[in-house]
C-alpha cells in the first residue's frame, strides 16, 4: 500500500483537498494507520503553531530605527542660545515614524518630551498608548490625541525607552534620553 505524502496530508488538514480526491484521501486515512497517526501528529503541530503565532502577533515588538537625531548635528556658526537647544529625534519603523523632541530644564533637572506618531497613509494614531520605560519600569503613560501627538511634562532626567502600542504589535524606540545628553 502506497502511503499519503506529507503535502497530501497538509493539504487535508488545511482543507483544500479537491472534492473530488476527498473520498479518496478519507478512505486511505480510514484503512492505514500510519498515515492516521501521521496526519492526527501534523494536525497538532499546525494547531500549537497557530496557536503560538496568534499569542506572538498580539505581543509583537517592533524596534524602530534612528532616522534623524539633531545631537548629532554640528551647531551653526554664529547661533548663540542660552542653556542647551531641545532636541529632535526622528525614529522609523515600517511605514510609521515618531517624531520626539526633547527639551530640558535646567532649573528643576527635568526634561519634557513630546511627539508625534505620524503614518505613511492617510490614518492618525488617535487615543495609542504611550509609555515611558526606565530600568524596566514603565513609569510614565499618556495616550495620542486624534492626530497622534502626546506629551510627557516635566519628568525626571533619566535614561528613556519610549515604546508605542498599535495595533501591528508595539513600537520600541530605545534610548530617547539620556541623563547627560
């Protein structure tokens, strides 16, 4: 007796057996008990799989790259400005950049920090939860307003990993202040 092949048997498992080969497929299935066994073991392994993809797909996390950081421009000859200018960082991840701009206060040993998620397509990131993470600690949340911009007001100088949840799975943009810079 000629046994199914793995393709067959994904394919009926899958269920996209043409009509016409299903009777056959379910009459071997039902006389050999290899290939019973063989197709119960692979339907398993499809279902964990699936299973573990769609737990995967809701936690996913995006790492967003540095695309533009003003630290890392030299200043303009001639500019002079008291204190220490805010800022820019542009960070991309797919089709969706975070615009983040900090400035601090010298006075008080704070810094704000406000941004914008800002999309390829037509859509806004309207009400996205946004966190402020320091030693893994979330410590500051705020959400998007209807054209996805947010604020954090005057936290504490601290390293920041500053983290968006959409939909797709969270974007993670790492180090977006450092203490001393």
């Amino acid at each position: 007796m000629r046994h199914l092949s793995i393709d067959s048997l994904m394919t009926h498992i899958d269920g996209r057996v043409i009509a016409a080969e299903e009777p056959g497929v379910e009459e071997h299935l039902s006389n050999c008990g290899e290939c019973a066994e063989l197709r119960r073991e692979l339907a398993g392994k499809v279902e964990l799989f699936q299973s573990e993809t769609a737990a995967i797909g809701k936690s996913r996390k995006i790492i967003a790259a540095l695309v533009f950081d003003t630290y890392q421009e030299p200043a303009l000859a001639g500019v002079r400005r008291v204190g220490a200018p805010p800022r820019q960082l542009l960070f991309r991840a797919g089709d969706v950049d975070v615009d983040v701009k900090i400035e601090a206060m010298e006075a008080n040993d704070r810094i704000t920090l406000v941004g914008q998620v800002l999309s390829n397509g037509a859509k806004f990131f309207d009400n996205t939860p946004v966190k402020l993470e320091s030693h893994g600690i979330v410590r500051y949340k705020t959400r998007t307003n209807l054209v996805g911009e947010f604020s954090f007001d005057e936290v504490p100088k601290d390293t920041y990993h500053l983290s968006v949840d959409l939909p797709e799975g969270q974007i993670t943009l790492f180090c977006v202040h450092r203490a001393n810079a």
